[in-house]
C-alpha cells in the first residue's frame, strides 16, 4: 500500500497528520510524492499513530 493510501485510510489528511508529528503539511505532502522520506523518529511515531509495524510504514514508503 502506498504511503498517501495508507495515510488516507486511516482516516488522516495530510494537515491533520503534521499536526500529530510536529511537522509541515509541506513534508507531509513531500513523503506522500516520494520526493524524501522521513526521519526515524517520524516513522515510528506514524506506527503507533496508525497501529501498524514500522515495517509496513517503511513498505508504504518505497511503494510507488
């Protein structure tokens, strides 16, 4: 599943999980184009926000 699928359904919009993490909607944005990808931290704060393994977030990621 691609990173802007999972995001999406898991009930997030873009602002609403920058807001969780403490980031821009810019970067948000830019993680979900595969133009960078986030930081450690980030990802395994989206884990616990979205209740799956760090594993399957860093799948999301790399899916185009």
């Amino acid at each position: 599943m691609r990173f802007s699928v999972l995001v999406y359904s898991k009930g997030f919009k873009q602002k609403d999980l920058a807001k969780e993490l403490g980031v821009s909607q810019q970067l948000v944005s830019k993680w979900c184009s595969h133009k960078c990808k986030p930081q450690e931290q980030s990802i395994n704060q989206m884990a616990t926000i979205f209740g799956i393994s760090v594993e399957k977030v860093i799948k999301s990621l790399t899916e185009k």
